[in-house]
C-alpha cells in the first residue's frame, strides 16, 4: 500500500507536513494557525496553485475528533491528490485554478495523540477542567452556535461536553480565529467527520431552516449521487439537526453564521460495521468517494458565486 492508504501517526504527520512544504515551495505554504492544549502547534497548509489576483478561498479541516483516523487520511489524500492532478484532472484544475484551499490535517493533536498511545476510542482534546477530573471537551460543541442548549452537555464527564463557554479551547479559538480574519476570501467550509455516510449542512444547532437551505440540499444531493453512481454507495444528505441530531456549537453552524454560506460536515464511511475502526484497506475507497463530494460542491460554490 501506498503513504495515503495507511494511517499516520501524529509524529508522520508533522514531518509529511515538512516534506510537502518543502517539496512543493511555489505553491504550498505551512500557516502557524494556532496550538493545542498541550502546546503543540496548528499548521494548516495553503495551496494555492495558481497566482491569479483576488482569488477566492475554501477551507477543510480533519480530525476535530480524535478516534476518527478517516479524517486526517483524508485531508493528507486530498493535499497528496491537488499535487498530483492539478493539470491532470479538469475538476481539480478548475477548482484550484479558481480557489485557493486551507487543509488543516489534524485541529486535534493532542487527542489524536491520546488515541496513538492510550485510547483509541478518545473523542475530545485533553483539556483540564477547573471542577471536574474528567479531561477534554467535545470540539464540535464549543462553539459559538446556540452554545450548549440541546445536544450538548454542561457536564465534562460526557462525550458532548461543550466546554466553559464558547471557544474555551484553544483549538476552536485558532480555527475562528482564523476563519473569522480570512472571511472576506473563504466561501466553502468543509469539515471532515465519521462514520455513517452523510453529507450535512446548517443548520444543527436549530431545527428551522437555513436561508439558502434548497442551495445546500441540491448541491448535497448532486454529490450523493455522483457516489452512488461511481462507487454505489448511499450517503445519506440534509440539515444536520434533521438528519441526525440537534448538536449546537459546531464548527459548521458557527461558520455558517460567520457569512460562509456553504458549510458542510462530511461523515466519511462505513455504515458501523468497522465504525471508527476503519481499515487501511478501506482508505483509498473512503477519500475518492469524499474526494468526489467536494468537487462537486466546490464547483456548485464557484458558479454561485
Ligand atoms: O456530533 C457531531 O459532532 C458530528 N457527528 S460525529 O459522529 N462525527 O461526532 C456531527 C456534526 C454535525 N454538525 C453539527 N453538529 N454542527
Ligand atoms: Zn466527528
């Protein structure tokens, strides 16, 4: 098997990340976004393939959740494939030709670490709490959309704990941080999840509508079937609160709300037979289907826009 069909320790990572900035200098950058709880740093890599002036921008982020290896395979599958076929592939050339892509591979580190060492069915980041001996807060509820109210836990013994108050961490403060001083450029959200085979956007942390809700269910609904078509498999498509679960202080939703009006959840495969336990030899199936997915709605983006 290829790098891109196994999974990566978080040490392999780092160093992939310094061989595809250095290997790649004219169009790959390293961007110090921020660092963990546990002081290690948050680089998201920007490609920017083409020099075109006022170029518009998507982001992706993987691994918010620790046990989720699917994720930062996929970010790495994603970079590894822009390199490779930029020029080669027309969907690819067009998106890069057009936009340039934020990719950071693990907005979890100290989590993802835990899952390497210790548990592999870690969730959260590794945060201390002041009143609890319970460690780390759900990412994905700590941010600033409907914060805590209704899918989400005030309790840091829970998988669903929302934190001490919207981007208490220092790794959702980076990614707003950063989001919220690149807006005015970034127009598609992605980010990267497992498992059960959905494409969801806003909202989630509420159950009416987005406003240009029928936009995201057409695109959302163009890819599912494109992965239908090309690698038969189902992936369910909808409002995240509708289609799962009511889940406030997500990335996606804050987002959302931050002017990104497309902003999506991927939740990469399987279905539960291997859950978060995917194997290697399912990768290269799960990141092509993906891979699809966001060319479809990044080409959507760009003729909206
Ligand atoms: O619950 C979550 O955070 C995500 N599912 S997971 O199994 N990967 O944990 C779904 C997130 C959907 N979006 C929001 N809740 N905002
Ligand atoms: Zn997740």
């Amino acid at each position: 098997s290829t790098f891109y069909e196994r999974y990566h320790s978080l040490e392999d990572i780092y160093d992939w990340i310094n061989r595809t900035t250095h290997d790649n200098p004219n169009t790959v950058k390293a961007i110090l976004v921020g660092s963990s709880y546990e002081k290690r740093p948050l680089y998201a890599l920007k490609l920017s393939l083409n020099d075109r002036p006022n170029k518009k921008a998507m982001w992706i982020d993987c691994g918010i959740h620790a046990r989720e290896w699917i994720s930062p395979a996929f970010c790495l599958w994603f970079v590894h494939y822009s390199l490779s076929f930029y020029k080669q592939n027309a969907d690819i050339t067009h998106i890069l030709d057009n936009m340039d892509v934020y990719v950071l591979p693990v907005m979890n580190p100290d989590g993802y670490k835990y899952t390497w060492t210790t548990n592999r069915m870690w969730r959260k980041n590794r945060s201390l709490s002041k009143r609890s001996a319970c460690i780390g807060v759900d990412l994905n509820r700590n941010f600033d959309a409907n914060w805590c109210t209704e899918g989400a836990s005030h309790d840091p013994c829970t998988e669903i704990y929302c934190g001490a108050f919207p981007e208490s961490e220092p790794e959702s403060q980076a990614v707003a941080d950063f989001l919220r001083s690149h807006k005015d450029s970034v127009q598609l959200y992605l980010t990267i999840h497992s498992y059960s085979q959905m494409l969801l956007f806003p909202y989630s942390c509420r159950l009416d509508e987005a406003e240009n809700h029928s936009d995201l269910l057409e695109m959302t609904q163009e890819a599912a079937q494109q992965i239908k078509r090309y690698y038969r498999n189902i992936y369910k498509h909808g409002a995240g609160a509708k289609t799962i679960y009511l889940a406030p202080g997500g990335s996606d939703d804050w987002a959302y709300i931050l002017g990104i009006k497309y902003a999506f959840t991927f939740e990469l495969q399987d279905l539960g037979r291997y859950g978060f336990l995917l194997p290697p030899s399912r990768i290269s199936r799960a990141c092509n289907e993906a891979l699809l997915a966001v060319k479809v709605i990044a080409q959507r983006v760009l003729e909206k826009t």
